[in-house]
C-alpha cells in the first residue's frame, strides 16, 4: 500500500513539473514573439526566411547568390503604388482585422471549380508569412500566420503593415521590394511611378517570377485593367 501511494505522488510530482513547463515555455512564446513584433514596429526587417531561401536555391542552382532590395519609406512611396496595391491585393485591407472571410470563401470556391489558382490572403496576411515565418504549406504554419496577422494589426496597424508589405514582396527573380522593381523595369523610383506603371506591377505579385512587368501578357494586362477600375473605385487613401 505504502509503495502505491508513493508511485501515485511521485507520478504527480512528475505531471506537475510537465505541466509547469509547458506552461513556462507558452510564456516564453508569447513573451519572444510580442516583443519580435513590437521591436520590427520600428526597425525594417533586414532580411525574411523567403529571400534567404531563394539565394540558397540560386546557388545550388549555379546561379549565384542574387538579392536586390532598397527599403524606402512609406511617406516617399508613390500614392498610385500604395493605392494600386491595396485595389488588387486586398480591396477590402481597411476595413478588416487582418483577415477577408469572404475572400476566403471565393477563392476557395474557385479553386475547387479547377479553373486558375487564386489566393484569399489578405496584406495583413502576407505581410505576416514573408516577414515571421518559412515558406511552406501546412496546418501549423497556417496556425503561426494567424497568430501573427492578429498581432500586427493589433501592434502596427495599417500604414505599417503596407509599408512592410511594399518593402519586402518578392517582386522578381532576386528582385524584392517596391523600389527595386521599379528600379529594375522603370529607371525610376516607387515614389514617382505612375498608375499604369504601380497597377503593372501589382498585377504580377502573385507569381512575379513567372511574369515580369517589362513583358506583359494579355492576361496581365486584363489584371492591370482591373486594377486600375478598381482604384478609381477606391478613392482617396486615409494616410
């Protein structure tokens, strides 16, 4: 009797201790990952897991290490980019908390049909993948992009989300970055691109290794159209 009650204590002594760790290293989580997000508030992020893979690939490729960026400020990017971005990525960017329902919800219904692949990512969404997170597809990762989405709505808010976005999209092959990509297909800088120019550019986002602004498809210049429609539609931008 004595030696069962002993084995019972010392195997919830040993729960207890599990538990306590557990509990210390969901702390520890959310400690480092609030405070990664508050710090990144203020500092430009150097580099994302997404251009670090794609350097690597390049060199196992032969190709060389090939990485082309220029952070520029929010307040110097081109109000047709700004505006351009949001009417083709994510129309509805102001109005939600990080996450399109809706869009969701159409582009799964589309995908299912078989018809052309589209994504329901919001900016928010995005934003939160290329700068937190590996590239990939799985049900743990879907799970950190949430959490993080949530956090930098909450923590950075818009105008910092977009200008994260703009700074850090994968815009060509080794091209990242609004002002890169109009370095490299316009000789100009993303604070003087015009709208044709910034709705080009907005309309090879989803796959911009595959299509390039400075060899437009018709396809391309469908989105491009639509794009443009669309930021008519939008009006005037709150910052």
């Amino acid at each position: 009797m004595p030696n069962r009650i002993s084995t019972r204590k010392s195997k919830t002594s040993r729960l207890r201790k599990v538990t306590r760790l557990i509990g210390k290293l969901i702390l520890w989580f959310f400690a480092i990952t609030i405070f990664w997000v508050i710090a990144l508030r203020f500092i430009n992020p150097p580099v994302t897991f997404l251009m670090i893979q794609r350097g690597v690939e390049g060199k196992i490729e032969g190709k060389g290490w090939k990485l082309e960026k220029e952070w520029i400020q929010f307040e110097d990017l081109s109000d047709n980019l700004k505006k351009a971005t949001i009417a083709g990525e994510d129309v509805n960017f102001l109005k939600h908390w990080g996450f399109d329902f809706k869009a969701m919800e159409n582009a799964f219904e589309k995908n299912q049909s078989g018809k052309r692949k589209i994504g329901g990512s919001t900016i928010s969404q995005q934003t939160a993948k290329n700068v937190f997170l590996w590239p990939g597809r799985s049900y743990v990762r879907k799970a950190f992009e949430a959490y993080f989405t949530a956090l930098i709505e909450l923590l950075w808010g818009k105008k910092r989300i977009l200008e994260v976005y703009l700074n850090v999209i994968e815009t060509g092959d080794g091209i990242y970055g609004a002002e890169a990509a109009s370095q490299k297909y316009y000789n100009k800088s993303a604070s003087s691109m015009s709208k044709g120019q910034a709705a080009l550019l907005v309309a090879v986002l989803p796959n911009p290794r595959r299509w390039s602004p400075a060899r437009p498809t018709a396809y391309i210049y469908r989105k491009q159209r639509l794009i443009l429609r669309n930021m008519r539609r939008l009006g005037k931008l709150p910052f």
